[in-house]
C-alpha cells in the first residue's frame, strides 16, 4: 500500500509563521527576514537569515524598504518569500521551498548588469529597525564538514573557521584546497565537535548543498563566511556572468543527515532527480589495472641530485644518460631514458604495471601538447612497443595553462598578457580537439587518454577579458561552468579519437561523471591545524569515502605522491589495493626522506598488486597480467 506523506502544516500567530515538517520545524518571523530552523526535538541549527544579495560589478547590492515577509501554502509544499527593493536590481526576491524533508533556499533578480559575489543566508541590508549592515544566518551548530581536502588537514572543523571550496587554489596560503576541484557542493553542519581530522563520525548532520545545473554555475569559489557567531555563503562570479531579464541563483538546500557522507550522497540525489547527473560512459576494462605514474620517481631522482649536487651516479652514466646544463627539477626529468630504467626495476621485481602515466613534462609547451623531442625521441613508437607489451600509456595534461597559444585564444588580463585558456572561444576548443586527436589517435602518438591535472587552476578576476564576456552564447562560461566546459570539450575529443580512451580527473563532482572516466584522489597533505602530521592512509580513507559518494560509478585513481617516508608509503601502498586502483609512483627512493627502496619493499608491492589482479579476475573485470 502506498502511502502518502503530509506537506508541512503551517500554523500562525501575530508574532510568527510555524512550518512543521517531517524532519524539521520552521518557525518564521513576521516583523524581521530571519527564520529559525529547528530539529524536531527542539535543537535550533539556524536562525536563518532571509536577506541574499547580487551585487552587481559596478553597484553592491542592498535590501531597503519596503519589505515583507510571506508564507505561502502550495499542494505540496510550504513557500516563504522575502522581498525588498533593491540598490542594483528592478527587484529581487528570496524564496524558501519548504517540502516534508528540506528548506531550499534560492535569491531571483530581475534586470540588467554584470554579477560579481552572490551572497545566500545573509547579505546587506538596511532594515525597518534602522539596523543596517551586513546580516549572518545563526550559527547553532558546532562543526563544519568540509567536502575538500585542505591544508591545514581539517575534514571536520568548528564552525567558526571559514572555508572555500571551487575550482581556483594552488598551494600558497589560504589556498590550498583545490585538490578536488571541484569537490561536491556540499557543506554540512554537525552539532557535536569533532577533534580528528580525518574522521566523519555519524550523528546528527544538516547537509547544505549547493543545487544547479553545472552548465549554469558561473561561480569560481563558494565560501562559507563565518564571523562572530554567524555565517553567509558566497558565490564568486567575478563579472563574467551578465544578466538581462530574470536570473535566478543556484539553491542552497538544507537537509538533515546522518553523516556527512550520507549528505554527499543526498546531495548527489538531488542532482541525479533534477537530471543533472550525466551517465558516465563504460569505463574501459583496462582502466582498473594497477598503474604507474612517473611524477614520484621524478621528485625523488630531483631530490637525489640535489643532495649530490647534481652528479650522475654510475648506472645512469653507463647507460649514457647525462643531465642537461641547468636541469634537475622534476619536469626536467619527464625522460624517455628515465621512465625506460624506472619501468626495468619494475619488471624485475614482477611489478609489470597495466597502465603508464608520462607525467609533467613531457611537452614542449603546456598549451600546445606538442612533444619535446630532447626528452622523447620516439615518444609515438615508445608508446607503441608499451602497447605491444599489453600496456596502456596515458599523458599528464595541465588544465588551463596557455604557453604557446595565440593570445586570441586565451582568457588575457588588461593589459593584452594570456592568463589561461578559454573554453568559452570557439577557436581555442577547435585547436584543443586537434590537440587531442593527435595525442591521441593513430595517426598521431596514438596514447590511451589524460591525467588531467591543475583544474584547480581556472582563471579568477573581475579584470579579466574572455570571449564568453562579449558573446551571448557563450555569456557565463566561467567557474565551474567554465571548468566543465573545459573538461567535456577534452573527454568527447578523446572519446572520438578512441572510444575506450580513459580521462582521469579529481572533478569530484557529480555533474562531471560524464566527462571524467575515473577520479583521481590528488596529492597527500602533511599537518592538521596543531601541526601534527597527519595519516597519509587516514587522508586517502577521507577522499576515497567523498569520491564514492558523490561518482560511486567511477574508478578511483589512489594517487601516492607526496609520502613522507618508506614506512607510511608502504602503509599507503598496502592500503591502495581495497580503495581503488594502486597507483605506484616511487621506484627507487622516497623524495621527503631520502630512504632507499629495497628489493623487499617492491617484493611487497608486487604481492599486493597480485591479490588486487586475483580479485579482478574474480569479478570478471580484467585478465591478469604481470604475475
């Protein structure tokens, strides 16, 4: 029998709205924006502020009289909406869509201009009291989940600390937290302090999600803005999205949760109902071998010559190899001879891997993938006799970098200087799909796809000149959207180039399960916010949880570099084999600490990798190899 569940029921007083709903009450003011947000035992997560703002690039945006308050009751749900005049816009409206199990919040504005920071939960205001000023939602809560990892090492932090998660961060301070990029949009809030950094206790959660069609999601950072007991977030469009007519911001939905993996995947639901959710294509057998990637050999041979001041030991010099005049970094050693040495250890030790990743840097210029011929003399035959061993062979791809492209092709700063590529140009994604064939397809290198790196790197600035600015096809191409263009225009060139080609990404979100074959877990973190190190297995459990969550149909790419000794890496490597594909990127010696890689050590890797195949071929995933 089917049974039907009741809208929330609205009862009424002169002072106040009541929404009682399943999962939560709402108990709405009448004389002041703010709605207060309840559990059903009674525990206040919010007083919610009903104020949102979209500035606009040349004119903030502020709420002024008149305004008003209104709830409304619809067959299924419950509306509140907050409407006020506006300093920037013909008119502007918040609205809250009460169903049985959530509050999804969402700002509509009517006019003409360009939108630099859209802020939801909060804004400015000057209020009929005289209060005037920027207004916070209430903070109730006691933790904050952060769906990224961030340095300082901080999964779960207290509800006072800011965070920001989107596709623009590196490492330099207060912006490392771009290795998803982007993660899920979702935040979520716990009432109970957490001390760990790593861990995601279960309890009693209030997911906050951020709800649009990724297409639409101009935005490079969503912030949560926390001062002094209250917290807004910010959505950073930076001028690139220009409104005429109506436009309507994402939605901030709020949804009880029992942890914060549970609200990923609410979160992912949610995107999955509204159509949001692409089907990914099946991923290529292949893909689920053990890999190798370079990178970490790299570093570590770089920091070996660094300690040696740059000298060539005796195997090297046997085999002819000599460093070139000012080499050393690690991009500098992206060598054909190198990867060649590295993968003959491998081979002696019954550590034949399925699938080789030539990392940064194999090309001459980043932007325009073409082969660099001192380190890759024979890159498309190399690859070949790879193939012929029954090995696949993927390129390091730097997103977003625009050496040695036609300033016309690029996003470019005031003054004329290329910043980035820029995927809202019809003329830079016909060059990138020529790219793309010929990195991929027979007639060209004939590799198997990307490790996509440096999303995380997508232009961000107001002052900044892209095509997608002039043009009203393109309008809004920028963040996330930007990002996604980006990535699609790469994954169905590759897909056209070779059907079963693989594209690794860390776009850990669920709107980019169609354009990304497998997620990448991304580079390891060090400190927690004490300056204690944190577990490098503890950090790949943490993003190994986020990522099946939000693209479960995914492989996962365990990633292994940077590892602070021999031990955790070989505690990381043992952990690899349950949380998706290994990937091995030490060969020789670890980079951080100096210690050699013993026989032993690759012997144990070896018996990992040979359950891990066992375990394939028992799934009917892949036929062993390399035992």
């Amino acid at each position: 029998m089917r049974v039907t569940i009741p809208p929330p029921v609205v009862t009424s007083d002169e002072a106040e709205f009541v929404i009682g709903a399943i999962d939560y009450t709402l108990v709405v003011q009448r004389d002041r924006p703010r709605a207060l947000l309840f559990t059903p035992d009674g525990y206040m997560w919010s007083e919610l502020s009903l104020v949102a703002n979209v500035d606009r690039i040349d004119a903030p945006d502020e709420s002024t009289a008149p305004q008003a308050v209104e709830v409304f009751e619809k067959s299924d749900h419950v509306q509140v909406v907050f409407s006020s005049a506006s300093s920037a816009w013909q008119s502007r409206t918040v609205t809250l869509v009460c169903t049985r199990h959530e509050v999804r919040a969402s700002v509509v504005v009517t006019g003409r201009g360009r939108i630099g920071d859209v802020t939801l939960l909060g804004g400015r205001a000057v209020l009929p009291s005289g209060a005037a000023g920027q207004f916070r939602s209430g903070i109730g809560f006691a933790s904050l989940f952060v769906p990224t990892p961030t340095n300082p090492v901080s999964v779960v932090r207290p509800s006072a600390v800011p965070a920001q998660i989107g596709v623009v961060g590196d490492a330099e301070p207060g912006r490392l937290h771009g290795i998803f990029s982007p993660p899920p949009l979702c935040f979520a809030f716990g009432r109970h302090a957490v001390a760990d950094p790593t861990s995601m206790p279960a309890g009693e959660w209030l997911g906050a999600g951020i709800v649009g069609p990724v297409q639409q999601l101009g935005f490079t950072t969503a912030r949560y803005d926390a001062l002094d007991g209250g917290f807004l977030l910010r959505l950073a469009y930076e001028g690139h999205t220009e409104v005429t007519g109506a436009w309507r911001s994402p939605e901030v939905v709020l949804k009880p949760a029992g942890s914060p993996l549970e609200a990923i995947e609410h979160y992912r639901n949610d995107l999955q109902a509204s159509g949001w959710v692409p089907q990914p294509k099946p991923v290529a057998p292949w893909a689920h071998e053990p890999l190798f990637c370079g990178w970490g050999a790299q570093c570590a041979h770089a920091a070996m010559l660094t300690r040696t001041g740059h000298a060539v030991d005796a195997e090297e010099a046997e085999h002819g190899f000599v460093m070139p005049a000012g080499a050393g970094g690690a991009p500098d050693l992206a060598r054909q001879e190198l990867y060649d040495r590295w993968l003959a250890r491998l081979d002696a030790h019954e550590l034949r891997p399925g699938t080789i990743v030539i990392d940064d840097r194999w090309q001459a210029e980043y932007g325009t993938n073409t082969v660099d011929t001192e380190k890759w003399p024979d890159l498309k035959g190399w690859i070949a006799q790879k193939h012929a061993a029954g090995q696949k062979v993927l390129l390091w791809f730097k997103a977003w970098d625009p050496a040695g492209l036609p300033p016309e092709l690029c996003v470019r700063d005031a003054a004329g200087t290329p910043v980035s590529v820029d995927p809202s140009n019809p003329g830079y994604l016909s060059a990138l799909r020529d790219q793309v064939a010929f990195m991929l397809s027979p007639h060209g290198l004939d590799a198997d796809g990307f490790k996509l790196d440096f999303t995380q790197r997508a232009p961000s600035g107001a002052s900044l000149l892209a095509h997608g600015d002039g043009h009203a096809e393109s309008n809004g191409v920028w963040g996330l959207a930007g990002l996604y263009a980006l990535v699609a225009a790469i994954h169905e060139a590759a897909t056209a180039a070779k059907p079963d080609s693989v594209v690794v990404t860390h776009t850990v979100h669920p709107s980019f399960g169609g354009v990304a074959d497998m997620i990448r877990l991304n580079d390891v973190l060090e400190f927690d916010a004490t300056g204690a190190r944190v577990s490098v297995v503890e950090q790949l459990r943490f993003r190994h949880a986020v990522a099946a969550a939000a693209m479960p149909e995914h492989p996962i790419d365990t990633d292994q570099w940077p590892m602070p000794d021999r031990d955790q890496w070989l505690a990381y490597a043992k952990a690899q084999t349950a949380l998706g594909v290994p990937a091995l990127y030490y060969v020789d010696s670890i980079d951080n600490s100096g210690e050699s890689i013993t026989d032993d050590d690759l012997a144990s890797i070896a018996a990992g990798w040979r359950d891990y195949r066992a375990g394939l071929a028992a799934a009917g995933a892949v036929t062993p190899k390399g035992d």
